[in-house]
C-alpha cells in the first residue's frame, strides 16, 4: 500500500550516501555542543531570519504544546477543521477550546471570529495558514484585522504555516510580541521522520516560549542533517521546487481526469481535498487499487465523512493514479449507462 494520507515528502532531500556520511560523522555518544545554534544560524540565512529569533523543538506540535502551557489561561480559539492537535493539546491541560465550524461550503465567518475574539478574550487564536485538511488560504485582510483585534485582548495570535513554502505569492503577516509564526521541516524540505519545527516572534516572545525548552530538543543526527541540507541552498531551492510541482501535478491528474464531476477545492499545499459521494466512491476505488488517502470515517461532520484528501506522491505514481481514476471513471459510467 503506497501511503498517501500524511502529507510527506515522497523524496529523501539527501543521498544515501550523504546519509550514511552525516551518521558517521554524528558523534552520537557525546551531547551536542554547538550543532544547535548552527542550525539556528543555517536555517535563519536560508529564510532571511534573525537567528536569535528563531528556535526548534520536535516538531510543530511541541510548539503548539509549548504555547499552551506559558501563553496565558484563557481560552484557546481555533477553526474547525483544522490541525487535530490544537484540540489535544487543550484538553491535555484542561484548556477551554473553542472551536468555529466551518460554512457548509468549506468557508469560514470571518465576522463570526472577530465577534468571538471580542466576546471570549481568547489567550490564543492558532490556526493553520493554508487550512488543514482543506488546503485553502485564509484572505490577508482577515489575519490583519484578526491580528489587531488579539492584540486588543492581549491575546496571542498563532499562525501555523507547516504548508507555508507552497504558497505561491508572497504574503504579508502582521508583527508584534503577540505574532508567533510555526513553520516546519517535514513537509517541503522531506524531514518529516526528524521531527524539527520552527517558531519565530520577537525576543520577548522567544524568551517566553523558551522558558519551558528542554536542555538539548533536537537529537544531533537531525540537526546535523538539517544544517547539511540547509547549507546546499540551491540545491534545497530545486527539492522544493519538485514538491511544489508534484504538487501542481497532483491538482492536474484530478483536475483533468474528475474535474467535472468530483468538487475539490482550491489547495494551496502539498495536498487535495476533494468531497461528495463521487468523492468517496473513488476515494475506496484508489485503495482498493494500492494507494492509501486521508479519508474521515470518525468525524461527526457529515462534509468530512464524504471528503478524502490526497497527498503528493511521486511523478509515476501519481501518472498511475491518473490511469486508476480513468479506469474507476469508464467503470462508474460503463455500469450507469448499461443500468
């Protein structure tokens, strides 16, 4: 079964070779020394950062854990779908979330979250930029005025861009002490396995998400073969040019071969969400056939329950679910018309 549920890199960023080399050199019986802040360094000249402003951890999600430990005790707002683990982690430490569903056409009420800011006085708004599962982008008008109203409640307002590198035009996020933005080295650069996430803010914010930071939070095979990666930054500009295009790829083969037919919506990530009975019928078609898409049998959303989502996967393999949905597609309508 080729898995196609997780949103992952279906390529290694690096070489056998240059794997096997970074885990000989890795001197995995002593502490790290200073592999951490060359990472800092690294990572922050790949993406025009201040290194003193940006920090790791074992993934987004430890960030997302970490924020709702230190930033306040009011309530933790959110959408609805959007990253399960915003709602773990609440319920990890008795955390009130509040959650705004979205509109039956996969939108959200904008108007309806400036009103529950002012009314709730969330501690923290966090959500993800683009959306997952849907994959859309949240306009820039509503993270600004979203922004400033968070700022107004002394709230922090978190945006998790674990997608952000697909986005294809440039988009401006407000700043301030109460603007934490979460990134990750799991999708477009392919680390996914090495669990490292990114948060970036101002120092005073910094500062109060580090005051919880464990000793040593990234094993030193992951910050080696991250500052490896990094510091090939023409290199790492071309892996993450053929994840954008497989992903371009991706929307084309359902675009082309169900467009008509099947609803999905626009994605601005490495994944499609497509719904509706069509959706779902070929959905279990592709399984039944070797791939294995995100679908969503547990949700109480009735749209969920009839939506799969797909990931990226390889230029063949994605040519071979091409010939899967052409092969479903002459069936479906082979066995309607003979009906």
């Amino acid at each position: 079964m080729i898995r196609i549920d997780k949103n992952e890199s279906p390529y290694r960023a690096l070489t056998e070779a240059e794997i096997a080399k970074i885990a000989v050199d890795t001197q995995f019986n002593q502490y790290a020394e200073n592999e951490y802040q060359d990472l800092q360094n690294s990572y922050a000249a790949f993406n025009q950062l201040d290194p003193e402003l940006v920090s790791f951890a074992n993934g987004s999600d430890e960030w997302i854990q970490k924020a709702i430990i230190v930033l306040g005790k009011g309530p933790v707002l959110t959408f609805d779908p959007d990253f399960v683990m915003y709602d773990v982690y609440a319920k990890q430490f008795d955390r009130e979330i509040v959650k705004l569903p979205a509109n039956d056409d996969f939108t959200f009420d904008y108007e309806e979250v400036y009103k529950l800011i002012k009314m709730l006085r969330p501690s923290v708004f966090i959500f993800s930029q683009p959306n997952n599962p849907f994959g859309t982008l949240h306009p820039s008008e509503f993270i600004i005025k979203a922004a400033e109203l968070m700022k107004e409640v002394n709230g922090f307002f978190i945006l998790d861009e674990a997608y952000g590198e697909f986005i294809e035009d440039p988009i401006d996020y407000p700043e301030g002490d109460h603007i934490i933005r979460l990134r990750t080295l799991s999708k477009v650069y392919g680390l996914a396995g090495l669990r490292i996430g990114v948060a970036t803010s101002t120092r005073k914010t910094m500062d109060l998400l580090d005051s919880i930071a464990h000793p040593y939070p990234l094993n030193t095979f992951s910050l080696n073969v991250a500052v490896n990666l990094l510091n090939q930054p023409e290199r790492l500009e071309e892996f993450i040019e053929l994840n954008r295009t497989l992903s371009k790829q991706l929307r084309s083969v359902f675009k082309e071969e169900v467009g008509d037919i099947i609803p999905m919506l626009e994605s601005h990530t490495n994944f499609l969400f497509t719904y509706g009975d069509d959706a779902l019928d070929l959905g279990n078609y592709i399984v039944e056939n070797g791939f294995l898409p995100r679908m969503y049998p547990e949700e109480k959303s009735p749209a969920l329950k009839k939506a799969v989502r797909y990931s990226i996967a390889t230029e063949d393999q994605l040519e071979e679910i091409r010939k899967i949905i052409q092969k479903w597609r002459d069936e479906k309508w082979s066995s309607k018309k003979n009906a």
